[in-house]
C-alpha cells in the first residue's frame, strides 16, 4: 500500500488510500462523491435509515477524527437485494477531501 492517496481538505489526516477507491460516480448533497472500501482516521454519527433513488439504506455519517468535519457516510444495510454490496462500503463527498499525486 502506498501512501495515502485521500486527506480530510480541512487538517491533512489521512482518509483512504488510493487502491481503496472502488467508484467515482456517487452523488453527494454538494455533489460528486467517492465509494471507497476502507476508510481511517474517522468517527461514526448516529446511524439512520435513508430513503435514496435506489431504495432504503441504513447509514452512519462519518466524520473526520480529528477536526470533526462531516465527510459523507457509510452503508450499514441496504434494503435492496442488488444493493447489498453497498454495505460496508463509505461514500466521501470530493469536497471534503483533497487528492495527493
Ligand atoms: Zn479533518
């Protein structure tokens, strides 16, 4: 693994490396979002049930561990059964991390 690939934009931790990006084509509230498989350096929210496009999801926002930003969310449980390999997995909103080359 190399070095971290994703940093909260707000304090520099290290978010997700880059072979733990799985999809760019998320959406977000403020827009283009990132699924990755693994996820650091976070802290949960309180876990919720969503209604989105694709069906009902339980989620938990996540939150960077050390400035408390709200990065995005992970999927805990998906209704749907061709969803279901969503579970597990975080979405980061690109707003809230910044890309190291
Ligand atoms: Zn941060």
């Amino acid at each position: 693994m190399g070095p971290p690939a994703y940093k909260c934009r707000n304090c520099q931790t290290p978010i997700a490396y880059r072979d733990e990006l799985l999809s760019k084509n998320y959406m977000a509230k403020t827009g283009q979002a990132f699924m990755f498989s693994h996820a650091r350096n976070i802290v949960f929210g309180q876990k919720q049930e969503t209604n989105l496009i694709t069906g009902v999801y339980t989620i938990a926002g996540i939150f960077c561990s050390k400035c408390g930003e709200e990065l995005g969310w992970k999927y805990l449980q998906a209704s749907e059964a061709r969803q279901k390999f969503k579970e597990g997995k975080f979405i980061i909103e690109c707003s809230k991390i910044s890309k190291e080359y």
